[in-house]
C-alpha cells in the first residue's frame, strides 16, 4: 500500500490566519498532515501581507523550502497581493484564494501548477471544532473590512465585512466547550464591525456566547473605537470577558489620524480609554510609526496625547508603503532611523506603564486567573509553566506539578518587568 504524501501547514500573521490554517487541516483527506517540517512533500504557506516585513517573512520562507525542492502552495492574504508575481516566477506551485479551502484536498493532488484566488464575497461554510496544539480556541465571526484607511491593504486582500451568522457562532462555541475549550478567543478581519449590516452587533453577540456553559474567559481581537457601543458597554462588568481590549488607535495626532482617513478623533478616543481603564481594563493598542507627513510637530503632539492613554499592551510598527493604497502616493517621508527611535520610545512608555499596573494589581490584591498554556525550561534547566491572566499579562509559574491546560488563581507572585513569575509547591 501507498504511503500518503505528508503535508506541512506554515502560518504568518494574524489569529484569523490561525483559524483558517485550522479549517484548511479539516478538508485534507487523502494527505498525512505533519508537524514536522523536514518530513513534507508539500508544504501549504498561509501568509500574511500587512507589511513589507511581512511579504519578506513569506518570501524568506518559501525561498529556504525550494532549495529542498518542495512543492508549494501559497494561501493566505498574501496570495492575493503577491501570489501571481511568485508563481510567474516559479517560486510556488500554486495559489489557493481564501474561498477554495475547502477544496484544498483536490488541489493538493494537481499535477500541474495553478492560480485559483476565487472570490472575496464568501463566508465559510464550515466551523473548526478542535484544535490540536492550542488550549485555547479561535472563533471567526467575520471576514473583510469597510473602513478605508489610506495605508491599508486589507480591504483589497480580504473584501468587504460581512459576518458568520449568529447560530453558527454559538453552535461551535458551544461544540467547543463541550470539547474541553473553556477560553475563545473571537477573531476576524474587523469583529467590530460584527453583525451591523443585520441589524446586529459584537455586544449583543456577547451576550449570548456569555450564557454559554463551560466558557470561563471570552478574548476579543481588534477593535476600533468607534464600535465600542452600548451594547458592548452593557458587558463589560461580566466576568467572562477578558480584563484586556486591544483597541486600534494607529495614531495619536488629530492631524494624522484625519491623513491616515481614519474614523475616530483624539479626544473621543481618550475619553474611552479612561473610561474602561476606570472598570478595571488594561489597553492596547496598534500605533504606526513613521507615516507620511508625521512632522516633528505632528509627532510631538501625538507624543503628549500618547503619554495621556497610559497603555499597557502595544503592537507598533514603522509604516511601509503597500501597493494600491493611498498612504503609498504620499510623500514626506520619516527617514527610517528617526522612525525607529520614535518606535522604540513607544515601546519604552508603554513597557513602564505596564510594570506599574502589574505593581497596582499586586498592591490591590487582585487574584489573577491564568490558563496555563505551555511547558518551557529556563536556562538552568529548571521546567516551569507559562500562561496568561486576564490582563492578557505573561505569568511564569514554577511547579512540581504537571499544570499544562489547567486553570490556576494566583494572588502570590513577583512582579517582573516583561512578566509575572510565582513558585507553587516550593
């Protein structure tokens, strides 16, 4: 008999690359999937394509996987903006849009290469129910975006928002409690865009997914601040949801956020920070640096206004031109030295501002509540367990008990700059 050709899945980018790697996994059927690299005849690359560095990542990888002569198929965000020149180039195998996964089995068997991108108007049919290396469960609940910020790709990668329906949400939710999932974490393009074209919202779908038995912590993706409404509002004192919201400000200057075609204003935007940082949340945010037209003068005001957010949590990044967008036609651009000092500023403020709430959580006793994620060893070879609390902060915990998937209440601890560490048992 035959042996099944292995085959390997790559995943750049977001938690929504995560979920469709795992729907992807769930309609191979003639294939052996394998988590180990070496070992596949195939390997299927989902990409990512929100920056240049991004585009390199994919470029890199696929690069080092021809050497070893091995077939490869690009999906992914970056099959629609780069698929074709890699392909051209012969650099890939072939090129399966976002709307063909469920008919990777047969594309995996093509004999000769492809280009197949579909259409961005689809929604998935079907829900991923299990995930193997993960203790905790990523939920899509929608597809593309209808904002129209000058820098971004995405709109034209993913297509316009529209949404998963509500039962079939709350069907897998409900599936994947039942299968020992008690934390998921809700993803999309835009999830809080989720449901208003129906006369629906994020909030309201909270609200019911909160009902739902053996879902102990709800996580959310992005969020713009325009879409915390009040039915989002109404939900933020249950104890399900996460004590952290990753919030998109991308700037903090009322001049460049009008450049950038943005929706939301500076001072709005602040008011609702410190409205959830007094419910107890910690923020995040994403912030581009180094966009055309960030003067000093832009700069020094987005700095002051920045300061006044007190973040804890950051994704930032220098702006990089992407093809087709507005942002790319623009100049006056920040040289790349002086935007990575503005970076690392950033990332400086927000590093502090996170060690004193940490500070402020241990001096008010809060407990926190950590799922245990994984098993590492330090460099003295000493195991210990790593996981997150309901800040979305790390939290190292030393035990001479197996503590992988659990629950565990903590309210002894030390607090470290980039995480918090305690020792069970000793």
């Amino acid at each position: 008999m035959r042996c099944k050709e292995k085959v390997f899945f790559k995943t750049f980018g977001c938690r929504t690359n995560i979920y469709d790697t795992e729907l992807l996994k769930s309609y191979v059927k003639d294939y052996e999937i394998t988590n180990e690299e070496e070992k596949a005849h195939i390997v299927v690359v989902n990409s990512c394509t929100v920056t240049n560095g991004a585009d390199s990542g994919t470029r890199a990888y696929i690069n080092s996987l021809k050497k070893r002569g091995v077939k490869v198929i690009l999906t992914g965000c970056g099959a629609v903006s780069k698929g074709k020149e890699l392909l051209d180039k012969r650099q890939i195998f072939g090129v399966l849009g976002a709307s063909n996964k469920d008919k990777i089995n047969e594309f995996l068997g093509f004999k000769e290469s492809f280009f197949e991108l579909g259409d961005l108007n689809f929604i998935d049919k079907d829900i991923v129910l299990q995930y193997e290396n993960h203790t905790k469960a990523f939920v899509k609940i929608q597809e593309g975006c209808d904002f129209a910020c000058s820098y971004c790709i995405i709109p034209s990668v993913r297509g316009k928002a529209r949404s998963v329906s509500k039962e079939k949400i709350l069907e897998q939710v409900k599936i994947l409690a039942q299968n020992g999932f008690n934390e998921v974490v809700l993803t999309g393009t835009n999830i809080g865009s989720y449901g208003l074209k129906e006369g629906f919202s994020l909030g309201k779908l909270l609200q019911e997914m909160g009902l739902i038995r053996g879902i102990k912590r709800i996580r959310l993706g992005s969020l713009e601040p325009v879409q915390i409404d009040k039915s989002f509002e109404e939900i933020l004192s249950e104890p399900w949801l996460e004590k952290h919201l990753h919030i998109a400000l991308q700037h903090t200057s009322e001049k460049m956020l009008r450049i950038m075609r943005r929706r939301s204003h500076t001072k709005n935007d602040l008011l609702l920070f410190k409205k959830l940082q007094d419910k107890g949340f910690a923020l995040g945010t994403d912030f581009i640096v180094g966009h055309p037209g960030e003067s000093e003068e832009i700069w020094n005001e987005a700095l002051e206004n920045f300061k006044e957010f007190k973040l804890t949590h950051l994704h930032a990044f220098i702006f990089s031109p992407r093809s087709n967008t507005h942002s790319a036609t623009l100049k006056n651009e920040v040289l790349g030295d002086l935007a990575k000092q503005r970076l690392n500023l950033l990332k400086d403020i927000v590093a502090q501002n996170n060690l004193e709430f940490k500070k402020s959580q241990k001096a008010s006793n809060v407990a926190l509540e950590v799922l245990v994620e994984s098993a590492k060893e330090d460099d003295l070879g000493k195991i210990f367990y790593e996981g997150y609390d309901q800040f979305y902060n790390k939290m190292k915990i030393y035990s001479p008990t197996n503590l992988q998937k659990e629950w565990i209440n903590l309210s002894n601890y030390e607090v470290k700059m980039n995480y918090n560490q305690t020792n069970l048992g000793v």
